[in-house]
C-alpha cells in the first residue's frame, strides 16, 4: 500500500460525495465537517476516506469507506482519524454502522445502547435520521 493520505479540503467534497454515493453512505452532513476527514489517493485517485464530526471533546466517526479493500487501507484511514482526534483532546468516540459492526472493535469500540452515548453527540445529523434507527451504536473511550 504506497497511498498519500492527506486532511480533505473543501475542493475535495464532489469527489468524496462519489465515493460515499457509491457504497450507500449519508451524505448528510458530511460537507459541514469536511475539513475533519481524512482521505487517501492512490495519484489523483481518491480511494479512501474517514471523517470526525467534532463536539468538544466528543467525536462521531462516520465515512469510512474504501474502493481497495482487503489490504489495510480502511484500518489505516480509522487509526490515522481516531490519533488525529486524540491530539485535539477527544477522549469519547461514537459510532453508527448498520453495515461494519465487527470492523470496529478492533480500534476498541464497543456497541453500547443509543441512550448511552454521550449527548454532545446527538448533535450529529447521524443521530437525527441520517442513519437508521436499527443502526449500532458503538463508543470509544481512552
Ligand atoms: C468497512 C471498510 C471501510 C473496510 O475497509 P478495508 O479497506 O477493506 O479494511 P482493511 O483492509 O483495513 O481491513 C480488512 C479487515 O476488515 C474486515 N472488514 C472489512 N469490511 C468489513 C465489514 N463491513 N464488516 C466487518 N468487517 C469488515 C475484513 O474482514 C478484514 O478483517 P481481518 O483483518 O480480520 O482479515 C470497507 O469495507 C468499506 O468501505 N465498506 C463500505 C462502507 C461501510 O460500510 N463503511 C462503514 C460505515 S460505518
């Protein structure tokens, strides 16, 4: 794996929008914390992506998705986002997925029951409908 991986800058949004569009993630809110996700290119080629919606000391993953699969690069993209939020202070991470439930412990998260996540992050559009109802909730706590 030789991917540059770089924070993502507003000119970077069509490109991400395709890839989330293309495996089925909201795109809701995204855009509004584009300046948190991580991406990464293989040249000109975005192949890969991670974003932190930031509450505080609170955050919410969310847009994890890679088109190279199997070789490390969404692992990569996860620890990079979940060192990168340590470094500003944030101590509680959260999480909905209604498809990657057992991708996640390996960082440490934990499913936890909706009412159980911290509050600061029931700001996140994630919570507000963008995914569904029947979506684990999982949490990070260092
Ligand atoms: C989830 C996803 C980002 C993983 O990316 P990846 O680049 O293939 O992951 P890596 O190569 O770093 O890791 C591969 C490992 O993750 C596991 N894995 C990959 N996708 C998984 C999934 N959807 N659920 C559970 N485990 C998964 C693989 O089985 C493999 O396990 P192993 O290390 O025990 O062999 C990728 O499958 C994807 O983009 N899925 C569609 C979008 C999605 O569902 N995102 C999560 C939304 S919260």
């Amino acid at each position: 794996m030789n991917f540059e991986f770089r924070t993502a800058e507003s000119n970077d949004w069509d490109a991400v929008a395709a890839l989330l569009t293309s495996v089925n993630l909201p795109l809701e809110g995204a855009r509004e914390h584009l300046e948190n996700f991580i991406l990464s290119f293989d040249g000109d080629e975005l192949v890969g992506v991670a974003g932190m919606e930031k509450y505080g000391n609170v955050g919410l993953l969310r847009s994890v998705a890679t088109s190279r699969r199997g070789i490390g690069l969404g692992q990569a993209l996860v620890q990079q986002a979940l060192d990168s939020a340590a470094l500003n202070g944030i101590r509680r991470v959260v999480l909905l997925t209604t498809t990657a439930a057992d991708f996640f412990p390996r960082f440490g998260f934990r499913p936890i029951q909706r009412e159980e996540a911290p509050i600061a992050a029931y700001q996140s559009i994630e919570f507000q409908g963008a995914c569904p109802a029947s979506s684990i909730v999982m949490l990070l706590e260092n």
